[in-house]
C-alpha cells in the first residue's frame, strides 16, 4: 500500500490550520501561490466530508485567500475546484482543494460556452 503524503502532515510545511483541516502549497503548482486546502480525516474525496468538515474548508481556503492577496497583490482572481477520480485528474485520494491565484496576463480561463 502507497502511503498518504496528506496523512503525513508533520513533515509537511502548514500555511494554517483549523480543528479539521490544513492548508499547503501545492507542490506541483500551475501558478505562483497554488494551494491546497487539505481534510485531516482521510478520505478520497470531498463528497465523503461531513457539513463541518466541509465548512472548516471553506473556512480555512478564505483566510489563506486573503494571506495570498496581502502575498501578492497582483492576484485579481481564483480558481477553486477539486479532482474528483481519476478521470477528472485526481491524483492523491484524500479530499482537498485547490486554491489557484489568477492573474491579469495568465493563461486565458475556458470559456463558458463553446460559441464564446
């Protein structure tokens, strides 16, 4: 069995932390200041949280938003969002999200509709 790098926090560098999750930058990043909002409780997506687990995420993911913008005032935006299996791109089975700060000049976002 592949261990957890989640479940090994103590070896991870915190961005914060609350009574059921933390947060870290992401080590891979697809922009300057990429970061993950991570469950403590181990399990492989969000729609297995509880309301309050849930909550402290969102929770947690606002206040590392706002120490991102203090970080970096030229972050105008965000992308929030997790991988969901593997066909959506997950690649480490324990919920998070990822928090990518957007900036004017950054690769443009999809759009919303295909005619767009």
């Amino acid at each position: 069995m592949v261990s957890c790098p989640f479940c090994s926090r103590h070896s991870l560098e915190l961005l914060g932390e609350n009574g059921l999750a933390f947060a870290i930058r992401d080590k891979f990043p697809v922009r300057p200041l990429h970061s993950l909002i991570v469950m403590k409780r181990h399990v492989s997506d969000i729609f297995e949280a509880t309301p309050d687990e849930r909550e402290a995420l969102h929770r947690l993911a606002d206040e590392i938003r706002a120490a991102i913008r203090l970080e970096d005032p030229k972050v105008e935006g965000f992308n929030f969002g997790s991988n969901i299996g593997i066909a959506a791109g997950q690649k480490i089975f324990h919920a998070h999200i990822h928090l990518i700060p957007r900036r004017s000049g950054d690769t443009p976002p999809p759009a919303a509709r295909p005619d767009q």
